[in-house]
C-alpha cells in the first residue's frame, strides 16, 4: 500500500510540475514557438522517473522528486525564453 501511495504521490508531483512548465512556457512564448521537444522530453523523464520510483520502492521519494525538480530546471534552462533574458543580462 506505501508503495503505490507513494508512486502516486510522485506521478500527482511529475504532472504538476509538467502542467506548470506548459502554461510557462505558453504564456513566455508565441504560439509558433512554443518548446513542444522540451514539453516530450519533460513528459518523458516524468515516465521515467515515476516506472523507476514505482520499479525499485528503496528509492526515496523525496530523491524521486529532488531528481526531477531537477531535471525540469535542467530542461527549463534550455528554453528560448530563458536564453533570450541571459542574453539580455549579459550584455
């Protein structure tokens, strides 16, 4: 019962933080350049993460959810909007 309340929890936190990503990166952005690859990649490390928390229950789920918090920051650096207000800082 721990473990499949605890997969939950961490498929409710991948969903989050992916629906919060998409409505940045939708109000950040025009419609025709919005990051549909980050979007898959950020959805598919979410699958990932969660099959593994639910595949091996001695991981922790704080580690689960520490490791993709950051790798949603990982992909959100990666984003046009982000690189343009670096550029911006920079010079």
């Amino acid at each position: 019962m721990k473990r499949i309340f605890q997969t939950l929890l961490m498929t409710a936190f991948v969903v989050l933080i992916t629906v919060s990503f998409g409505y940045a990166e939708y109000v950040a952005t025009d419609t025709g350049n919005f990051p549909y690859f980050h979007l898959g990649c950020l959805i598919m490390g979410g699958l990932i993460m969660v099959s593994l928390k639910y595949r091996y229950p001695k991981i922790y789920l704080s580690e689960a959810v520490g490791s993709f918090a950051l790798y949603a920051i990982l992909i959100a650096l990666f984003t046009a909007p982000v690189i343009d207000t670096l550029k911006n800082l920079v010079s």
